[in-house]
C-alpha cells in the first residue's frame, strides 16, 4: 500500500486529488496549511506528497526545502500542486526539490499518468 500525503489549503482541490487517488492500493491523509502538513509527513513516512506552493503558514517551498534537509527524505517524492503556471515557475520548483509539478486547474489524464509514474518508480 502507498501512503500519499496532500497538502492544500482548498478543500476542493483535496477532494479531487482524493478522488482520483481513491483506490485500495493507496492511503491517503491530507492537511490544509504547511505547518500541518510537514508535521503529518514527519509522523507518516510517506510514498509521495502532494503539495501546494501558496499555503497559510508555511508554505509549499519551505515544507519541500524542510524535507529535504531531513536525510530520511532525501528520496522521497514530492510534487508541487499549484495554480502557479508562469514561465519559470516549473523550473524553480523543480530547483527547490520538487520531483514534479502539477497546475490546476488538474488535467485529469496527466495526472494520473504522473503520479502512476511517481508510485512505481524502481525507488519503491
């Protein structure tokens, strides 16, 4: 079983994410600002995370960057989820230790076949 973390402060967002996430070979928690959500992945050990960039408190950047000062996730896969869409932002995020990115509005059929990609990478 995959445990996926998702961390967005807009509830309909996490709802779709859990929809399309919805199977028996997946656990899925979420939380809906940085603090929460870095806190969940500390206790969980997650597969894959699932991260918002704009986020109260602290936000998606500082989680990705907190994580990956912590050794026991030097491996884990983290992909930013955010209405940011500009030219260079897919960059800078990849920069700051984001394994993928993802814009909303959600393209149903690619983010799919990315997270189908994340979770059955040989790392697992």
């Amino acid at each position: 079983m995959k445990n996926i973390v998702v961390v967005d402060d807009n509830s309909a967002s996490r709802e779709l994410i859990r929809e399309l996430l919805d199977s028996p070979d997946h656990r899925i928690t979420e939380a809906a600002d940085g603090r929460e959500g870095l806190d969940l992945i500390l206790a969980s050990d997650p597969d894959l995370v699932l991260l918002d960039i704009q986020l109260p408190g602290l936000d998606g950047y500082s989680v990705a960057q907190a994580l990956r000062r912590n050794p026991r996730f030097a491996k884990l896969k983290i992909v930013a989820v955010t209405a940011f869409a500009m030219q260079g932002d897919r960059e800078k995020a990849l920069a700051a230790g984001f394994d993928g990115y993802i814009t909303k509005p959600i393209d149903i059929c690619s983010f799919e076949e990315q997270i189908q990609e994340l979770l059955h990478d040989e790392c697992f």
